[in-house]
C-alpha cells in the first residue's frame, strides 16, 4: 500500500490537496512553480483519507468488471430461471456491494494505515538468495492456509443462529447467486471475512508486492466462486460447485479455497451430477426441491440454538 500511495500522492493527491487546502505560509507555498498543500504527506489524517479513497474506488472498480467479465463469460444463465432467483437480483446485488465497499473499507483502512506506517510484517526489495526466493513462494500456500482457516471459522460463526441475522443473511438472500453477489455483503460480515487477510501480514513476513498481488487475486477468486459455472470436481479445492451448496445447503462448505477445514470441521459436502451434469441441475423438479429444502434448512437452522 506504500507504493500504492506514493503513486497517488505524486499524479493525484498532492495537485488535488494543494487546490482544497492549499499552503498559506509565503515561504512555502509553492514548489518549482508548483503550488503545495499545507496538509503534508505525512499527516496520518491525510494518508488515512487518501488510503480510504484509494480503497474504496479500486474496490468498486475491480469488483464491476471482474463481476460483469464472470457474469457475461462464465456465469449459467439458466439459473436465472430458478424459482429462488429474485426479480431484478442483480440490480440488488450491485446496490448491495457498492454501498456496502465504502463502510468495508472504512473498516479495513486502519489496517492499512499502519502497514503505510511499518507496523506490520511487510517488507520489500528484490529476493537475493535461494532462501530469501523459497521464503517468498512458500509465502502463497502459507498464506492461503491461514487465511482459509481464518476465514472458515468467521463465516461458520456468522452462521450460527444468535448473529446470522444481524451480519450474514442478507449475503444468503441470493440463494442463487451471480457473480454480482459476491461482494453483496453486509459490511461488518464483509470486514469479518477479510480480517484474517490483515491479520496474516500483522503475524508473519510477506513481500509487500506479493501481498497486493494476493489481495487482488483473492478478490478475482471470491467472484469465481459465485460463477454458477461448475467446471472443477475437485475434492481438494473450494469450487464454485461447492459455494453453489453451500448457498442453497446453507450448513456446509464454510472455507473459501478448500475443504480441508469442512472436513476437519464435519462440514463438507462433496458437489454431486446435480450439480456437475447440466441436464440435472436445470431440471425444474430439481430447481423446485432446492427451493423447497433451501427454505426448510435455513428455517430449521434458525431454530436451532444449539448450533
């Protein structure tokens, strides 16, 4: 986020703080022509709204045009004929997420700001030796462990009848979800599920560049997961098959990027030919049961407080 930043402050917020709030002392006012902000690059108020905006717009743009890329491509459009996809959803979805990407990343810029300021983990410059290399390859399958193990135990809590309603049944409202519907969050539900991103780089060492490549793709990844599109039968990865029950199942497949943790945690459920062979998952007796188990599972799961 440092580089990120800078970049910023040099092609867009040192020009635009200098026009809002611009230097009044004579000595100072201007540089090589130019005129200056007195709102210095080093002021935490400055870097906390410029990280904010710098969040909040690359937010929104990555989440439209991977989810539109997704749902134009990829997405089966058939499932817009099922029974629990709602009238105009994908408006919803998009209302949703991009109201609620602004107070996510209201939540999450603290994180940030202190990366900016060196409290976390993060550290640059090119790799030297073998081990500095090795360290930094091993760096991607340790962080999606951690944030996989982080991740399912937040969103399994979240599931848990005393705060489902309050943070993570407005993201079960798209029983049928597009790829518009994966950031169609409440927010402190969204924060919640990307904490252990954050935590990671606050416990344990990782390239800053291989961190924001991470986070990019992490994105990319919660999109393709709401694709509808069932190419992958793995048993090993988190893939959209298995997303796909757990938004009509409502109780199983909790991780994001494999089961390792349902299994451990009794709660996967391996993707059958309803979902995997195109003539049975668009079958309307099908399409009807899932409807029908989809409300009855979630009522019952409501009721039951020993969860």
């Amino acid at each position: 986020m440092d580089t990120v930043l800078h970049l910023a402050d040099q092609f867009i917020f040192d020009s635009l703080y200098a026009k809002i709030w611009p230097s009044y002392t004579t000595a100072s006012k201007t540089v090589a022509g130019a005129l200056i902000s007195s709102w210095p690059r080093d002021d935490i108020m400055r870097m906390t709204l410029s990280i904010f905006i710098i969040t909040c717009f690359f937010g929104w743009i990555l989440y439209i045009s991977t989810a539109s890329l997704s749902y134009y491509t990829v997405f089966d459009h058939d499932y817009m004929k099922h029974p629990k996809y709602l009238k105009n959803q994908i408006r919803m979805e998009i209302e949703c997420a991009m109201s609620a990407i602004p107070f996510m990343t209201l939540l999450t810029t603290p994180f940030f700001v202190g990366e900016v300021l060196g409290k976390s983990m993060l550290y640059g410059g090119m790799p030297r030796t073998v081990y500095e290399w090795s360290y930094l390859v091993l760096s991607v399958p340790s962080f999606l462990f951690f944030t996989d193990c982080g991740i399912y135990w937040f969103h399994r809590w979240m599931h848990h009848p005393s705060v489902y309603k309050y943070l993570h049944k407005l993201h079960h409202k798209w029983i049928i979800p597009t790829p518009f519907a994966s950031h169609a969050f409440n927010p402190c539900d969204g924060f919640l599920q990307s904490l252990p991103y954050h935590i990671y780089v606050y416990m344990i060492p990782m390239h800053k560049y291989l961190y924001l490549l991470m986070f990019v793709l992490v994105n990319f990844w919660t999109v393709m997961i709401h694709d509808g599109e069932f190419i992958s039968h793995s048993s090993i990865i988190n893939t959209s098959a298995h997303h796909f029950i757990h938004h009509v199942y409502f109780n199983y497949n909790y991780g994001q990027y494999f089961t390792f943790w349902d299994r451990l945690g009794n709660s996967h459920r391996q993707p059958t030919n309803e979902q995997y062979d195109k003539v049975i998952r668009v079958d309307q007796k099908v399409m009807a049961r899932q409807a029908h188990d989809a409300d009855e599972i979630e009522a019952n799961t409501l009721k039951d407080k020993t969860l």
